[in-house]
C-alpha cells in the first residue's frame, strides 16, 4: 500500500506543479500586456502581474524539488520498528482513526487510496514531531491537547 499511496502522493505534487506552471504563464503574460499598456504613471498592474508571475515560478520549483526527492525515496517496511520517514502510521484520535504518512515533503496533501484517505505529515510538524521515533501502541498528545494512541505501523 507505501508504494501506492507514495505514487497517488507524487501524482498530487505534480498536478499542482502543472497548475502553477499556468498561473506562471498566464502572470507573464497578464505582466507584459499590463506594462506596455499602462495609462497613468501609478499603474502597478504589471508589476503587480510580474510579482505574482516569480512566486509562482518559485513554488514551481520547489515542487519539483520535491517531486525528485520523493522519487528517490526508499520504501521501508516499518512493522515493529521506530517510526520514521516513509512510515505509514493508523492513529486513533477518540475513535476517529486517521491514516497519515511521514515524509520530509508534501506536508498537508491528502490523496485517497483504496477508499482510505491518507494526509502526509512532515517531522516537522506537531503531529509528525510526535510520531517520530515513537512505536505501535505508543501514546501522543499534540499541543492541542488531543491524545492519540498510535494503532499500526507500516
């Protein structure tokens, strides 16, 4: 299941970076047409454009950057071992069990995989700082002061 929810991870990733290579194409664009055609000399439509045009070109690359690092991951099997990067973790938060997998990338994206939703965590944050070198059956509190217990490790 690592591999696939892995690929659906990487999938998501690079559908947002063709999503950003547009808006990087449509601010360009949007960035040179406003700047010949500016009619007063406050107009800032352009830079505006052109500002918008970088950010998205910098988040671009930083997908990329993650794309590749994912790429190159090496899936290992967790079961009965600390947990760490590329870990797939069950977690039981009150009775909601919640799937999550740590990777050092991609934080926050969701993909669903055999009719499991998976949300990837980094170490870094308060969740993935719990989990982190923690075992199955092991205990977490986040900050929020929600506990879990930790069901499976994969």
């Amino acid at each position: 299941m690592k591999e696939t929810v892995l690929e659906a991870v990487i999938q998501a990733l690079e559908t947002e970076l063709e999503r950003q290579a547009r808006a990087n194409v449509q601010s360009n664009a949007a960035s040179a047409f406003s700047a010949s055609g500016a009619e007063k000399q406050r107009d800032t439509t352009g830079f505006e454009a052109a500002h918008l045009a970088r950010g998205y070109a910098q988040h671009a690359l930083e997908l990329r950057r993650q794309i590749d690092e994912l790429k190159a991951l090496t899936i290992e099997d967790f079961t009965g071992q600390e947990i760490d990067v590329g870990a797939v973790v069950d977690v039981d938060f009150d009775g909601d069990v919640d799937t999550y997998m740590l990777l050092n990338c991609g934080g926050g994206t969701e993909v669903n995989v055999d009719g499991t939703t998976v949300t990837v965590i980094t170490p870094e944050s308060p969740l993935g700082s719990k989990l982190i070198n923690n075992f199955e059956a092991g205990f977490v509190e986040l900050p929020s002061g929600l506990e879990g217990i930790i069901l499976s490790v994969y």
